[in-house]
C-alpha cells in the first residue's frame, strides 16, 4: 500500500478520535498528531514551506494555546436558584447536589463556586459571568434540575454523576437557547 494512502487513512481514524473524544487532553494530543501527519503529506505531496508552517502552527503554537486555555479554567461556577439546602456543604441528608458537584470539581481539578444571586440578569446560560451550571427545582415535578452547556465536555461527566439519582435531571442546552423553559 502506499504510503500516501496510508497516511491518509490514519488522518481520518484520528479526526474520528477526536470528535468522538471526550477527555481535552487526548483531544490536543490527538490534534497535533493530526497535524503532524498532514505535515508529513504536505511535504510529500511537494510542498514543503506548508508543512513547515503546518508544523510551527497546527503542532506547536495550537495545541499549546489550547493547553493554556483549559489550564485557565479552574473554576466551576453555579448559579443556586434553590431555596432549599440540596446544594449546601453543611446538611448531610438534604446537600447530596453539593456532594454531586464537588466530586465533580475534584475529578476535574476545578474551584466550586456557587452563586445565590449574581448582579444583574442573568438572561441566558450563556450571558453573565460565565455560568458553566444553573440549578433549580421543576415546579411540577419537584426533580432538581441541573442545565449546562451542551457543547461542554465536562456535562457529560456530570450526567453520569448524576445518573444514580433519580431526583435530578442533567439538562443540556444548546447555544442561543436560554435557561427559562
């Protein structure tokens, strides 16, 4: 087989792995190996100054600035709508939400921040302060529902958190939608 085929085939195995992964550093791993094998390909298809620059850029420069990027965020901040203590460190029986999240936070290295109130209106998940989480209580159903961004890949390890308890609902919203439903 050619080694060009080759080459070709590996890039669309790893562009597979990456959308299909979930953990941020495999996903920056996995990238600059992308790029590096199309780096390779560049330089065979005879083109030798892109793959120099595909090299310095989309192995080097990207990943590292992705890398910088999660490593900034150490922060998971939520927004308490609740008027009960689910989400409160002190009460051992009713804080099995406070419970959820910290092991959530610690699994991922993340600060907790919970806010009762934030100045302003927070108008969408997406608006004010950077809300990664909001929590509050179905007025019907009396289920706890925690709504997060679904393009996060950190929802996902919340959900399964989540999963064993049958009071609580992990809701992803997509961009643009708000939180009011």
């Amino acid at each position: 087989m050619n080694i060009n085929i080759l080459l070709q085939l590996l890039l669309i195995l790893i562009a597979v792995f990456i959308i299909s992964s979930k953990d941020n550093l495999k996903i920056v791993i996995s990238y600059s190996v992308f790029s590096l094998i199309a780096a390779c390909l560049y330089f065979l298809y005879k083109a030798p100054d892109v793959a120099l620059a595909e090299i310095a850029v989309g192995s080097a420069i990207v990943p590292l600035i992705l890398i910088l990027s999660i490593s900034k965020q150490r922060e998971f901040i939520v927004l308490n709508r609740l008027e009960d203590s689910f989400l409160e460190a002190s009460d051992e029986r009713s804080g099995i939400g406070y419970e959820i999240l910290s092991e959530f936070c610690k699994y991922y290295g993340l600060k907790l921040k919970i806010y009762k109130k934030l100045p302003g209106k927070a108008n969408g998940i997406f608006s004010h302060r950077n809300i990664d989480l909001i929590v509050e209580k179905h007025h019907l159903s009396r289920r706890y529902l925690f709504k997060g961004k679904e393009s996060s890949i950190l929802m996902y390890k919340l959900e399964k958190l989540a999963a064993p308890y049958e009071d609580i609902k992990v809701i992803k919203l997509e961009e643009g939608e708000t939180d009011e439903q």
